[in-house]
C-alpha cells in the first residue's frame, strides 16, 4: 500500500529535478522512491555489517579471556583492539 508524502522543496532544485526525472524518463516521484529505497537498504545492510562484526569482536573477547583463564596471568593474551588491528593491518586497511 503506497501512501502519499508532502514535501516541501526549493522551486529551483524542483526544477532541476523535472529536468534530470524527464532526462531519465521516470518521474521526480519515482526518483525520491528510488533514492528513500536505496537509503534504507544501505543503512540496513550497515547495521547488519556493524553486528557481525560485533559478533566476530565478541568472540575474540571470549577466547582471549578463556586464554587468561588457562594461563597464571591476568591479562587476556590480546583485547578488541589488538585484534582489530591487526585485522585492518591483513588486509590492508591500515
């Protein structure tokens, strides 16, 4: 079920919008139904990235306090950010 949206837009940047919707041959609608589309997909898959990731750094977390448990110190063997950088430096990202 489609519902209608108001919006209120400088007459300018509507114009410029009619011209680059019939350049495409859609309409400035669509183009806003595109761009919300697109916009909510992004920021979802970002969401879903950020939580595997935080899985991966919860993991890590596990296995180096399961370390400190096995060795005679206290401190884990690496924390987050030990494992995170040296993540980013495999591949390259840092």
């Amino acid at each position: 079920m489609t519902k209608n949206l108001t919006l209120a837009i400088d007459e300018d940047l509507l114009d410029k919008a009619r011209v680059l919707a019939a350049m495409r041959r859609t309409t400035v609608n669509a183009m806003v139904r595109e761009f919300l589309s697109r916009e909510v997909t992004s920021e979802t898959s970002d969401a879903a990235r950020m939580e595997r990731w935080n899985d991966h750094f919860k993991a890590a977390d596990a296995d180096a306090c399961r370390r400190a448990r096995r060795s005679s110190g206290d401190k884990p063997t690496f924390d987050r950010e030990e494992f995170y950088e040296e993540v980013m430096r495999e591949r390259g990202l840092l």
